[in-house]
C-alpha cells in the first residue's frame, strides 16, 4: 500500500527516467499532468471520507479509468487547440498506470477489470469481498498497521522534498 508521496514519488521518478533517457526535459504542464496522474487514483478516497462510502480502489484503479481520464484531458486540450493535448494525455496516462503499478506491488492488488472483483497484484489474483471493511472502518490492528505506512509514507515525502530542497528546486 502506498499513499500520496509514494505516488508522486513514483511518477517522479518515471519522468526522471523519461528525460534521462531521452535527454530531454519535460515542461511543467507535462510535470503536472505526470504527477496528477500519480495520485488521482486515490482521489476517491475523499469520496470515502466526506460521505462514508466505501468507494477506494474501485473505478479509479480500473483499465477503464487509465483510459477515460486521459481522453478526457486530450479532448479538452484539443477544444483549446493546444498542440500538446496528446502528451498532456499521454503523462497523465503514464502518471496512472505508474500509480496501479505500485498498488500491485505493495497491497492486495487493483480491480483492473473493475466491475469485475478479481483484484490483480504481483503476487497473484483474487476475488475481493466488497464488504470487507476499508481501514477507516476495520479494526484497530488494522489500522495501526495502515497507520505504520502512512507514517512511512510521510517519511518518503520529508525526505523527497529536502532532497529538492538540497538541488535548489523548491525555496522556502
């Protein structure tokens, strides 16, 4: 399971390795849509909190959702008539699939056939129970381990931005 930082921080590092390899550099709107696509899969978690559903890796963490967003982007970048509508899309697209990656790798998987319930990781597949209690709702072990990663999440992100910090790109 990965939260916020480790999502940026993993879509970073995807553009990082993009201008390394082809030694060019990404504009900042290009940034934003990478980086926007790295945590906007967990956007329905504010869904969860505001209303007390249990929303979370549904739609957002789908095939359908990698596919929809961008064409969305494009299409309204192409109404503007700005030339770069398709890579607008495309980091967006890369932001994304950069964010499943990583919830396949750590935690139980995403419903990439979502509505199917099959949830896909790395280290198998299986049927998710939707009435399994989200850790806003589980128990307290539950979430005292969440709260473990969470804590760790925060750590990579401290870390991240005085990493920044030492490379003269952000001020303070």
């Amino acid at each position: 399971m990965s939260f916020a930082f480790g999502h940026l921080i993993g879509a970073w590092l995807l553009g990082k390795l993009f201008e390394v390899s082809s030694k060019k550099k990404l504009t900042h709107l290009t940034w934003f849509f990478l980086l926007l696509g790295g945590i906007l899969p967990d956007a329905d978690f504010l869904i969860d909190w505001v209303f007390g559903t249990e929303l979370h890796r549904t739609i957002t963490h789908s095939l359908f959702f990698v596919i929809f967003a961008p064409i969305l982007i494009y299409t309204i970048f192409k109404f503007l008539d700005d030339k770069r509508s398709g890579l607008y899309a495309f980091s967006l697209a890369s932001g994304i699939t950069a964010h499943l990656l990583l919830d396949m790798v750590i935690g139980f998987g995403v419903p990439i056939l979502w509505p199917s319930l099959l949830h896909v990781s790395f280290s198998g597949a299986a049927y998710f129970d939707p009435s399994t209690p989200s850790f806003l709702h589980g128990s307290r072990d539950n979430l005292v381990h969440t709260m473990k990663f969470m804590l760790f999440d925060m750590a990579l992100g401290t870390a991240w931005i005085f990493y920044l910090w030492l490379r003269r790109r952000v001020r303070f």
